[in-house]
C-alpha cells in the first residue's frame, strides 16, 4: 500500500468515527521540523526570546507556601501572569532562579494558545507542524493549539463536545488518563465554569472526595505518559485528564465530524440556560459561572443560531471501513505504528481523614444555590433529552 493511499485511509478512519477507543501512534511526525522545538529552543530563539504570553499559574494552600492546594484548580478561579519565553525557561529548567518572576508558583501553564496568534511574528513556524501523515494536507500550525507547561501544570478533567483530538507531544512528557463515555455518570460531570464545547467533571482527580463522589472509583480508566515524538488519538466524548510529568511541550488539532451538529444543538441549549438561570439568580458575578474567555450569551442571540441549524431526529452511525488493520498503515516518511490503550485498575478508595481539607476558595450561598441547580439543568442527559424534544413534530 503506497503511503499517500495510507494517509487518506488514516483520514477516512478518524472521520467516520468507525474507531472509538484511545490510539497511540509512534513515529509519524519524525519528519516535524517541530520535533526540534524546546523551551532552549524558544528562549534562544530571535523573535521569541522576549515575547509575553500568558500563564495560568498554580499557587500554595498558603502563602509563599510549595503546598498544591486540594481540589480542582479551575481555570476561572486561576490567577494569570504574562512572562516570555525565556523566563519560563529558566523558571521551568533551572527551578530556584531568585529573580525569575515564576518563582513564587508551583507549576506555570501556557494553555490551548492558537499557535497562529502566538507565532504571529514568525509565521514559518506554522508550517513545522504537519497533519498530513494523517491525510489532513490542510492542515498545519493555523489549525493547531500550543501547550507549554512545567513540571506538575494540569488540565481539569473534561471531556470536548465536538470533534476528535490528536495531539502530538514534542517535548518532555504529559500523563493522560482518559475514560470512556459510558463512565460520565461516575465522574460528576458540570458545565460550571461554563465554555463552550467543553463539559467537566467536579472529581479532583488528585485527591477525589470518596463522599461527594462515591462513584469515580468504579470509573473505568486508561493511563498512558505520552512521550516525545508520539501522537495521541483521543475519541469523540472521551474524558480525558493531563498533567505533565516534566516539563513539557505539545501541539493538537480537533477534527470536525459529521456528528457535530447534534452537539452544536446541545451546545446552544447549555449556553442559553446558563444565561438564564444565573440572570434569574441576580446579583451573582458572572465570572463564577464562566470561564475567562467565555462571554455569557444573550437569548435572543441563542434563539437566533438555535432556529438557523439543522435540527434532524437522524441518528449517525458509525461506518464501518473495509482497509484492512489500521495499526498496519505505514506513515510516508517513517513507518509509523500505533496501539490501542488498556484499561488501568481503579483507583484505590480514600479516606475522609487522609483528604485534606480544601482552603482558599471563596464561596457565596446564592452562588452554591445556583451551581447546584445549573448541574442539574445543563446535565448532558437533560441537555439530551431537550434537544429530542425540540426535535420532534
């Protein structure tokens, strides 16, 4: 099989959605002038050296204090700094430098950072990155987000409402923990911080609470440390939670999918309840309810977008390919291969007194009152079942 028929054929697996289980694949982006890439590498470089970009930043359970602070650092909770390459660099490489700005932080992360916004002064690095081994010639950098973290930097565990994800990790190392579908109910998912395109889950997978979340136990899961020069394929709705091992640097693209368009449904009906209920709330800050770069929508905007899409009672199936074993396809330049993960044990049971106690997060009554009313509200199952019957005659 010639390396451009692989290619496409890679291509028509990810988009069918015929493969719904995690995939690690090796060797397909030797050939990436971004396999090069380093946090040396942006702090030597010219153009970047001194360029600022924005850091979501983890702070002590108390001050002054190395401490990780218990519970899910969520990101509208998140302080930012803005520092440039090369003192993250340093901050990151060589930890204790006194007058590095970063000192005071336990982990600092440049996050989901369009790489066309922050390579803006030197667009040739768009092209270091290539999706086309994976048949998307199409795609390169200004399809692509850029991750950027120190030793410990999270993401909270969520799950994407659109598409599928491959990332390719290019420096140091990220510990992913996925879990299927089927397991959302075992991880407590919520829609606060609102974003659009994005559910996650209260379980502070770190130190979960076996009382508040009895369940997360049972939860299936899949571990893997993805490590330099390899390329994660995470399925549509799967869960995933990341946290790099070391310092660490990656790039990954969503892949828009058929399937898409019942979520942009649900994705509408999230978005207009959360503006309503948390103005029915009055008096509440809308920052509590939404992440930074999210802007509440207006009603009237939502019925507008909610009135222009397709709304179909067609269910999407999976379609099922005829070319053979996808772990057999040969990248066009290095013979890539791939394989699929394993489930891992459940994570073993707590107790309440080795949890310590959570510290430093505000809390407001009203705002209690209308989290927990707004989980049950935007529940994916509700959000669903809504969207069915709006669908219907």
């Amino acid at each position: 099989m010639s390396a451009d028929v692989a290619s496409t054929e890679i291509k028509q697996w990810l988009l069918s959605e015929a493969f719904d289980e995690p995939a690690l694949l090796e060797g397909f982006i030797n050939h990436w002038p971004a396999r090069h890439w380093s946090t040396q590498f942006f702090a030597d470089h010219n153009k970047l050296a001194e360029q600022k970009i924005l850091f979501r930043v983890a702070e002590g359970s108390e001050p002054h204090s190395k401490k990780r602070r218990v519970g899910v650092q969520w990101e509208n909770e998140s302080r930012y700094v803005s520092n440039t390459f090369r003192e993250f660099m340093e901050y990151a490489e060589t930890p204790g430098t006194a007058d590095n700005p970063l000192r005071e932080f336990i982990w600092a992360y440049a996050d989901y950072k369009y790489m066309k916004e922050i390579f803006h002064s030197v667009p040739e690095l768009l092209a270091d990155v290539d999706w086309s081994t994976f048949g998307f010639t199409d795609r390169d950098g200004r399809a692509s987000t850029f991750w950027m973290g120190s030793k410990g930097a999270y993401t909270p565990c969520h799950y994407d409402t659109y598409g599928c994800n491959l990332v390719a990790q290019l420096y140091g190392k990220k510990k992913w923990t996925l879990f299927p579908p089927s397991e959302t109910d075992k991880l407590y998912p919520t829609r606060i911080p609102f974003e659009e395109s994005t559910v996650f889950s209260q379980v502070d997978l770190h130190c979960y609470d076996p009382e508040k979340h009895p369940l997360f136990p049972q939860a299936k899961r899949y571990d893997v440390v993805l490590e330099a020069g390899q390329v994660l394929f995470v399925p549509k709705h799967w869960w995933h939670f990341v946290e790099c091992e070391t310092t660490a640097i990656s790039v990954n693209t969503w892949i828009e999918l058929d399937s898409d368009k019942h979520d942009r449904i649900n994705e509408l009906l999230a978005a207009m309840l959360t503006k309503a209920m948390t103005d029915y709330a009055g008096n509440t800050n809308p920052r509590n309810f939404y992440n930074p770069k999210e802007d509440p929508m207006a009603y009237d905007e939502g019925v507008s977008l909610l009135n222009k899409l397709p709304c179909s009672t067609e269910i999407c199936k999976p379609v099922t390919l005829k070319f053979g074993n996808i772990f057999s396809l040969p990248c066009k330049c290095c013979r890539g291969t791939s394989s699929q993960l394993h489930p891992t044990h459940a994570v073993q049971k707590e107790s309440k007194e080795q949890r310590p106690r959570v510290t430093g997060r505000e809390e407001r009554s009203v705002d209690m009152d209308v989290n927990k009313l707004l989980r049950c509200v935007t529940h994916p199952r509700v959000i669903n079942a809504i969207a069915q019957l709006l669908q219907q005659p």
